[in-house]
C-alpha cells in the first residue's frame, strides 16, 4: 500500500518533552504519492524517524504516531475525538510533560481544526506545533484538475498497476478532504489562483474567435459545479450521475470558515516549515485561442496547462505561509512536498527548535548558518604552545545574505577565510579563523564544509 493510503503519523517525546509527529495522508496532491507498491520512497518518513532515534527518541516510548482516513473532511468529530485520547494518553505516559507536535501537509489543518473546536485540550496538553508543507490556504492548481479530469499518481507502465484516472476523478468527488483544499476564497490572495478558459465565442454573422475568460476562487468553483453538471459513469447498463457534490461543498466552506477564526492558545509556540524553490501549479488554465471550449462539459475531457507560483510542487508559498497564527519564525526550505519530510536542513532546525538530541546552539534555522562564536564561547583544549581549540561542520545548502533570490543549485562555488586577533590580559594573542568551501554537486545541491581555529599565545 503507498504512503497516501497508510495514513500513519510519527512523532516522539523524550525525558524533558514529548514530541508527536502528525502527518496527513496526501492522496489528493499530485507529486506527493506518486510511486507503486514496493518502491522505496513509499517510505518517505523513514529517515526523520531514523534521525529522530539519533536525538535518543524510541519508537513506542518517546516516538508515537496518529493514523485517520485522509479522505475525510479534516474536521470530523470522530477524527478529532480519537485525536484528543491520543493527546491524552501521550501526556498521561510522559508524567504529565507538555506534548511538541510537527505536522505535515494535511495535517497541519486537522490540528488547526482541532484547536478551534477544542482549544481547552489543546492548551492543556500541547506546547509546541511545528507545522511542514501545510496547505492552509489550499493547493489550487491540482485540486481543480483532480475535480475536473482526475489525478494519476503514477505515469508510464506503472500506470497499469494504479487505479486509472477517470476513477480517481469518481473517487475524489466524493472526497470531503478534496473540497477542503480547494482555494481558500476568503483570503487576500497577492497570486489570485484563476481557473482560465478559452471560451468560443460567435458574433451576430455567426464567426467564431476565441475569448479568455479568467474566474476567482469563488467564481471557479461554480464554473466547476457546471462543467460536472452532467457528469455521469456508466455502470451495468445504468447511468449514474456523478455532479459536484454541493452537500461537501458547503460542508467545506463551513470548514474554511472555522479555519480562519481559529485562535492558537498563548501558552502554545507555534513554528512554521514551507517548501520553496519548486515550480507549482497555482492558475489552471483550458483550452487556446486556436482551440476554444465549445461547451463547459467538455472540460473533463481537456487537457489544463497551469500556470506555476512558487512553492513546494504541490502547495503554494504563499498557501503554506499564510497560517493565521503569531509564529515563533517561519523557514522556507527548498524541498518538494515529499521530499521535504526527507531533508536535512529541516532535520537541523527541528532538532534546533526541540532543543533534541546534541543541537548546536549557535546554528541559526532562519538564514541555515551557523554563527561562528568567539574565542571564550568554544571549549578549549592545552597544548604546548597555547591553547587551542575547533570546530567542523558540514552543510548541504547554505543561503545567500545578499538579498537576491537564488536556488540551491545557482549558487557559485567559493572559497572565503575570515581571522581575526586581539591582544588578550597581560599581553596575550588571541587569534580566530574560519574557513567556508563550498563545493558544486550533482541534482542542483551545494555541499559546505565549515572550519574554525581559534588560539592563544601565552605573554
């Protein structure tokens, strides 16, 4: 079964804190459950599970994890309920320690449902949320592909061992969690996601041209409703309609509705990991000036061309960003929406912000630079001719601090040495240097290794 289906969730606590990993089953975004049974990235939590281990967490005792039907709407009661015995149960097994949640992707609404429907018990046993690759404002550009033409989770010959497009459209009509990621259409979008439609269109002499149509979020969705009007499959002889389902659809605006009043509990830290660097769909646009649509049905036989924002492949920047909350800080990361969950940046600023394991305490997750402490802060090691004393650590991305918006990949390799010295108490030389290489690698990454010396001569 691939990890869209499983919907299991880890997470751990240790002696000081309880620590649960929450992430939701992401079915609904193309690129998120996109490999077949047996393939090793159907695993993708692996690694975080294996890293958090490393900090001393252990599966079953300081690492738990919450499973639910991801195709349910993210605020249904028995969901929430099963959720607030976990909570409880976690706490009762920690000695009564305050529980630190991360999220990923879908979950990261469940949880805010949750608070809004029960802020109490969220105070009483919760005290910090770190939230990856949530969709809290929607994923617009592959939700309304999925309800117009479908989804293919897999391409090429392992398309045969899937469940085949058209019935994952089916499928997902009926899918609460699927409306609930639609475009958030009370928010103030600065990238209006659009759905675009080359329409025809005949003059009073009957020629035909071909005019854009561009609709908003609320707009968009009933263009969809008509376009599924007469949707229908073909069953045993019989014709089954299969239109919008406008009892979600109004269930899910009750839900965006709930999601934007939710209040995060003072007591609780809330902490926000998105994706950037990914092209992602955001407006959907059908047909073209040569080739209008001649009639809104024949969209779910069309073919959408999108027009991409910024993001993690599936969930826009600005979506994941927008989370409503007074966040501790907010880390865009350059990952995809699965690959993210994988990636060692956001393993550092988690071990970084759980204070878990043996974190560097000079390690900055905002800009990933570890800020290079002076002489006195580094402990010190007696040889014969002074002391000395130093550091190494290496990194797989490092950000630019000038400004300019650059992948990981665009970055130049460079060499750069920085020392520095002062006169110490009664005459003696202090000396600092730091040494930064970073070496060009293979899939648009940069490897960095980081050298400091420091020593003291003797008056």
């Amino acid at each position: 079964m691939d990890d869209g289906v499983d919907g299991e969730r880890w997470g751990a606590r240790s002696t000081k804190q309880t620590h649960m990993n929450l992430h939701a089953s992401v079915a609904v975004l193309q690129g998120c459950c996109d490999k077949i049974i047996g393939d090793d990235t159907v695993y993708y939590y692996h690694d975080m599970i294996v890293e958090m281990i490393k900090w001393g967490y252990q599966e079953g005792k300081t690492l738990f994890g919450f499973g639910y039907d991801f195709r349910q709407s993210n605020r249904l009661s028995e969901t929430l309920d099963r959720f607030s015995k976990k909570l409880e149960s976690v706490y009762t097994a920690s000695g009564g320690k305050k529980i630190n949640l991360i999220t990923h992707s879908m979950g990261g609404l469940l949880v805010k449902c949750f608070i809004s429907l029960h802020s109490d018990t969220f105070e009483k046993y919760v005290k910090s949320w770190i939230a990856i690759a949530a969709p809290f404002q929607g994923a617009p550009g592959y939700i309304t592909t999925s309800l117009l033409n479908g989804m293919s989770f897999v391409e090429g010959w392992e398309s045969r061992f899937f469940i085949s497009k058209w019935c994952m459209q089916q499928l997902l009509l009926e899918c609460p969690s699927i409306y609930e990621l639609l475009a958030n259409p009370n928010f103030q979008w600065k990238d209006i996601p659009l759905l675009q439609i080359w329409r025809e269109n005949l003059d009073n002499s009957g020629k035909k041209s071909a005019l854009l149509e561009s609709y908003e979020p609320e707009e968009a969705i009933m263009m969809i409703k008509e376009a599924l009007s007469s949707n229908e499959i073909i069953a045993d002889g019989m014709h089954i309609p299969v239109p919008l389902n406008l009892d979600i659809l109004n269930w899910a605006k009750e839900t965006y509705d709930l999601l934007c009043s939710t209040k995060l509990p003072e007591s609780v830290k809330f902490y926000n990991i998105y994706g950037i660097d990914y092209d992602t769909p955001h407006t959907v646009c059908y047909g073209s000036e040569q080739h209008p649509v001649s009639s809104l049905s024949s969209l779910l036989y069309a073919q959408g061309k999108y027009v991409y924002v910024d993001g993690d492949g599936s969930v826009p920047a600005e979506s994941a960003k927008a989370d409503g909350f007074n966040a501790v800080a907010r880390v865009g990361v350059a990952a995809d929406h699965r690959g993210i969950v994988c990636s060692r940046r956001v393993f550092r600023i988690v071990q970084h912000w759980l204070h878990a394991g043996e974190p560097d305490p000079f390690y900055d997750p905002l800009s990933d630079y570890v800020i290079l402490p002076t002489l006195y802060e580094i402990e010190k090691h007696r040889e014969k001719h002074g002391d000395v004393t130093s550091v190494a650590e290496d990194w797989e991305i490092i950000s630019p601090n000038d400004g300019k918006t650059l992948r990981p990949g665009e970055l130049p390799p460079m060499v750069s040495t920085l020392t520095t010295s002062r006169e110490g108490k009664e005459g003696a030389l202090e000396e600092a240097q730091a040494t930064v290489v970073v070496h060009p690698e293979k899939k648009g990454r940069q490897h960095v290794q980081v050298r400091a010396v420091g020593v003291s001569h003797g008056g």
